[in-house]
C-alpha cells in the first residue's frame, strides 16, 4: 500500500552548532522507510559519486518548481534533495566529504549500451513531470530490481506520472522507472497520469523512439478512450484533465507487430472519416461529489485539419468556444464544457448544441444540461 505522502516526509536536515566535523570520516543520514528529503550537511559541493546507501544505488532528485522532481548529480550546499527508501527498514546515507578520496563508481547509463530507454515527459499548464523512463537492460529483471526508480511525491499544483506495481510489496508502489529484461521483446507497461489541474491540456512526449529495433512496434492506448496511436509516426498524445478524470490510465506496449496487433485489438486507431460523438454524460451533470457540471466531447479526425468546436444555445447564440481554428493530428481527440459561457457565468438547465467544423465537414448534435 502507498504511504501517505504527507505522513511519509522525512525532513532530515540538520543545524550545526559550534561543532567541528571531521572530514575524513564519513557523514551519516539516516533514512526512514519511504519518502526521505536531506541535505548537504557541508558548505562544499559533494559529487553524487561521494554517495552510498547500505542497499541499492544512490539517485539524488531536486525539486524545481513548475518541472517537479529532477536528477542531480551533486550533493549542492543548502539544497534539499528528495531521496527514496523502498524497503521496510532504515537505511543510511554516508556522505563522504573527502573530496581527495576514493569514491563510489558513478551510476553508468541505465541500458549500458546493450538495451534501450523511452522517455516520456508529461506537461500540464504550466507544470511538467520530465523524468519518467520505460525500458529494457542486460542488468534488469521484468520484476522489481535497483533499476526501477521511485516516483516523487507531488507537491502544490502537478502533473505525476507513474507505473504502479503494488504488486512488487515494497513500501512505495508508484515508480518513475520501469526496466525490464531485454529477454523478451514484448513488453507492456501500465502507467498513470494524475493531476490536481482541471480542464487544462495534458501533453505526453515519448523521447527516444530511436533507440528502439526497428522491427518493433510502438503504441500507446489511452484505455478510458479505447484508442491507440502508433509512436513511430506521432510521439505525442494530448487530453484535456476533467474534474471526474484527474487520474488517466494509459498503456504502452513495444513488441512484434502480431503482438501488439493483438494486444491492441479493442482499440481504434485513426478513424476512416470525421466523427462527432454523443457528449458523455448526458444529461449532465452526472451524480457524484463534483458540484459543477461537466461533459466531455469526443470527435474524430481521419487527417490532420483546422477544427473549429462551439457550444450554442436553443435561440442559435453562441455560448462558448472550445477550439477556434485550431490544427489537430489525425485521431481521436476530447474536449471538456464546463456549462459556462464565455464570460464564464454558469448556464441554466436546458437544450444546447454543439458544432464541430474541420475542414468541409460539419456537424452538430444536441446536449442537456441539468442544474
């Protein structure tokens, strides 16, 4: 089970007081099972090199604001660096700060040449989650190993993406790195984008398609969607957050075309013609905690186009503008009325209709909102 995040912080930073410590001896933090943040308890930069833990490899992360977490690769004066203890016992950072010392082998590339790495980086208004690895390496299991990396705990407004493994046992059960073995080339990963922003644009950008053999197929299935989107000719996916859908389940498959042909066989891909979906819920809104309506609008384009979609009223008044001429890729694509105008004044109950232009096609279908 995941730790609260809130109750699993470990603030281990420390004041020295009139207190000499000797700097050829090592330095000790001790780390709590599960989140842990610490400091550099000297006024000197100390390379991640001068770092080890008892167990599994020492990776340092650095918040920054509007881009989350991000790696480091030194021990900074007066930074506070987030540090994760995934097993059910204390551990214990030893600083070394005798810089003219032997030190730890700095951390070689997750695939050492022999396998290959995914970036995906998820960007939300204006916060970003950049450093989230899928992947195969010679030194990886399929299940949990010292290369599969655990996932920050957010903070203020963000977007997080995570593959959650409960199933691993350890204390932390979402990680920003999955690496499996290379031994087979069919691989799935499950992963999770979750934000606290609503009806704002989630873009997801897969980094690194090069690296992968040719010969494989890439894809990504949005599963609340049931569509998939090949990789290799579009690497980014875009949706718009939703009150009722902070949280978005997604897959990622790499393999043989007749494996991913077959583990993508409920979804659809790029439709053959321009489509214009019932809004979903209708009537809304729908029964749950939320108290402000909200309805997502699906369409489908069969070629990049210029797609313009506006709300209208029974009297044929604009209400609202979701997309003005905006360019969109080839696929499926969903956009978010909230049941406000254009001022932002909420709407009453009643009979409205929206219209989707892209291109020549046109088409309009009818939505109930109820207060």
């Amino acid at each position: 089970m995941e730790v609260n995040a809130k109750s699993s912080f470990n603030w281990n930073f420390e004041l020295r007081i009139q207190k000499t410590v000797v700097r050829s001896e090592l330095y000790k933090i001790r780390l709590e099972p599960g989140h842990n943040f610490v400091a550099n308890p000297f006024n000197f930069t100390i390379p991640a090199s001068h770092l080890r833990k008892n167990s599994g490899q020492v990776i340092l992360q650095t918040y920054t604001g509007s881009t989350s977490f991000t790696r480091a690769d030194a021990f900074l004066p007066w930074e506070g660096y987030y540090l994760a203890n995934n097993e059910g016992t204390a551990d214990t950072l030893f600083v070394n700060p005798n810089l003219s010392s032997n030190s730890t082998p700095p951390v070689t590339s997750k695939t050492d040449g022999s396998g290959w790495r995914l970036q995906i980086v998820a960007r939300c208004g204006q916060m970003a989650d950049p450093e989230n690895f899928a992947g195969v390496a010679a030194a990886s299991a399929d299940g949990w190993d010292d290369n599969d990396l655990v996932e920050p705990p957010p903070i203020g407004d963000y977007v997080s993406l995570y593959f959650p493994h409960p199933e691993w046992q350890k204390v932390l059960s979402r990680y920003c790195d999955d690496i499996r073995s290379p031994a087979n080339p069919n691989q799935e990963w499950r992963f999770v984008v979750e934000t606290n922003l609503s009806n704002e644009m989630v873009t997801l950008r897969f980094d690194g398609l090069q690296e992968i053999d040719p010969s494989l197929a890439v894809f990504l299935v949005d599963e609340a969607m049931k569509y998939k989107q090949n990789l290799r000719e579009n690497a980014m996916y875009q949706y718009q957050s939703r009150q009722h859908e902070l949280t978005k389940q997604f897959t990622l498959i790499a393999g043989k075309e007749n494996f991913v042909s077959e583990q993508t066989a409920n979804a659809q891909g790029v439709p053959e013609d321009f489509v214009l979906e019932q809004n979903f819920p209708n009537p809304f809104p729908a029964s749950g905690t939320f108290g402000n309506p909200e309805t997502a609008i699906r369409f489908g384009l069969p070629e990049k186009s210029v797609v313009t979609l506006k709300i209208f009223d029974v009297a044929g008044h604009e209400i609202a503008t979701l997309l003005e001429r905006v360019e969109l890729p080839a696929g499926r694509h969903q956009r978010v009325w909230d049941g406000r105008d254009a001022q932002g004044r909420a709407m009453t109950s009643g009979i409205y209709f929206c219209r989707l232009a892209a291109g020549n096609f046109s088409r309009t279908m009818k939505m109930t909102l109820m207060r």
